[in-house]
C-alpha cells in the first residue's frame, strides 16, 4: 500500500492496509507465476515455492525501515504531466536526464525500477547463487505486480482528492479477501521472453491508468445506494474510532467492476512469470537444477503434477493447494 491515510481522530480501513494487493494478493501472484515458468525453471523454483510465495510482500515490509522504498511501489503519472503514460522515457538513464532523481523520488518510478531488478535477477542467474536468485526473483515480482494496481499509478491512490479515502485497500486487500474462492485462477499463459521488457512494464502501467475512471466512478455510484451506516461499520479502539467498509458494501462495488481485480491478479502472475523467464533466458539459461542440494524426487514430480493439473482446471482453492490460503479457509 501507498500511504497509510489518517484523518483527525478518525482511521479508515479496508480489510488489509499494511501492503499493497495485500498478504494474500501478492502471494497468490507469486504462486501462480511458478507454474508459468517451463520445466527447465519450474523445479528449481517449486522446490522454494514457500519462501517465494511467503517472503512477496518482504518489499512493503522494508517501507517500515526504508525511507527509500517507497517510490520503487507506484509512479504518480499526473505529476509528470500531460499523457505522461505514453510521453515518458522508457528507460531510466533518459528518465534522470529528463525529470532529476528527485522528482522522480516524490513522484514515484515503480516501471523504471521493475527494470532495474530484472537486470539484477539476470545477473543473479548468472552467478548461479540461489539466495540471490530468489531475492531478486521475489522483489521483482513485487514491483510488478504493483504496477498492475490501477491505484497505484495516481496521485489520488486512495481517492484522497475525491472524497473515496480508503478506496486503495479496498480495491486491492478487501475485495480479493472476500471474493478469492469465487476468482478464476487457472492458467493458459506460458512464459515468454520479453524482447523489450520496458516496454512490456510499460504496458501495464498505461493499462492500469485506463482502468482509473472506473475505480473511481463505480465506487460514487455504489455510494449513492448505501446509507453512511450501511457503508462503512465503525469501532472503537484505544479511544479512537475507526471506520470499514462493509462486506456488503465491498460485494456490490466489485460487482461494478466485475472481473476487473481477477484479471489484473492473473495479468500479474503472467508478467512476473515472463519476466523471471526473460531474466533466466538473458543470462544464458543456466541449468537451475545443480542449485537444488538434493535431486528432484519421485514424490515431489508427483506434488508438482497434481498442483500443476488443480491450477489448469481452477482448483488450487479447492484442493487447499493455495498457498497464501492454507490454514485461512474461509467460507464467504
């Protein structure tokens, strides 16, 4: 998450606020990414599903103690002028020359910086060290998936400026918390390699900006059906109020977008897992199975199969194979 928004005495929340696309957002990104990737890498990194899928939100965890971290997460395009989107340099070396590292600080530079780990990642393959490799493969997959946010390329990251404080978390935490089971998670997309991955970071930068009109309009048109108590439920906590939104609310807003949030998780799972491929292909497709301390076993081809065949068919939940939903079942 951006920002986190106080108003006088009064804190508005939606579900998750400590990240963006939440704990389980991001994780299931990760997880899904995995099983993108073609065998030559799939091993190695389903052998460290755990730490990957669990360490995805380490980035928004380092904001704590990274005054630097912030800007890495989202670009806030009106700030960099008219149809920035399509006018801006597409590397960061002509972004310094045209803007100065300061701007770019305040304003934000999450498409720059997805290439900047992506060279690091490239170079971690190269060096075969498996920490390495997994730090960067985690953090790049972050920074991308936080492009795919829509929120995460305005100013107006929680509909601050428009009266809609609190609409972040509730785009990005809430409403995958409530509606996962019901998400469409199985997978068509291979890796590929990106000839350009700055253009492809830029992609989705433009088509999370496209999208901003609708994640602002449909919530003032949800609003004007519910009454202020019917929106949002209030509770005391240390003598201070604090205010979410409720479940009913958060179901009759993501019915507005309809498949909005689904298809931008899944649009993230497939740019990570090309990203990881193009990294791994860049630094000459280095056999990631001497990293593995043990041979690939029997019994582990056999859980990667059955995980593989519940993510074709759309049952990772089902299965109880997600992840980032173990030990959380929840029945919505």
């Amino acid at each position: 998450m951006k920002k986190l928004i106080i108003i006088s005495s009064v804190v508005i929340l939606a579900g998750i606020v400590c990240s963006s696309w939440g704990f389980l957002g991001h994780r299931t990104i990760h997880q899904l990414a995995v099983y993108e990737l073609p065998p030559s890498m799939r091993y190695f990194f389903h052998r460290n599903m755990t730490e990957i899928v669990k360490k995805s939100v380490r980035p928004d965890q380092r904001r704590n103690e990274d005054k630097e971290e912030a800007p890495k997460h989202y670009i806030d395009l009106e700030l960099y002028g008219d149809s920035a989107a399509w006018k801006m340099p597409l590397l960061w070396k002509d972004a310094l020359k045209k803007y100065g590292k300061d701007s770019l600080v305040r304003c934000g530079y999450v498409p720059y910086y997805v290439v900047t780990m992506k060279e690091r990642l490239t170079q971690a393959f190269r060096s075969g060290n498996k920490d390495s490799i997994l730090f960067y493969a985690i953090d790049l997959g972050h920074y991308i998936s936080d492009a795919h946010v829509p929120l995460h390329v305005s100013e107006n990251y929680d509909g601050q400026l428009t009266g809609q404080k609190g609409l972040h978390a509730l785009w990005e935490s809430m409403i995958p918390e409530i509606e996962i089971q019901q998400y469409d998670l199985r997978g068509r997309h291979k890796a590929k390699y990106l000839k350009h991955p700055e253009r492809a970071i830029w992609k989705a930068v433009r088509e999370s900006q496209k999208l901003l009109h609708d994640v602002f309009e449909e919530e003032k048109a949800v609003t004007r059906s519910f009454t202020p108590e019917e929106k949002y439920r209030v509770q005391m906590r240390n003598g201070r109020e604090y205010k979410s939104y409720t479940s009913a609310f958060a179901k009759a807003y993501s019915a507005k977008l309809g498949k909005t949030i689904n298809q931008r998780l899944i649009s993230s799972a497939n740019l990570v897992a090309d990203f990881w491929y193009t990294s791994w292909v860049d630094a000459g497709c280095p056999n990631l199975n001497r990293s593995l301390q043990e041979p690939v076993m029997k019994k582990e081809k056999e859980e990667l199969k059955e995980e593989m065949t519940a993510f074709k068919k759309n049952k990772l939940i089902e299965k109880k194979l997600l992840i980032a939903r173990q030990g959380n079942e929840k029945e919505e």
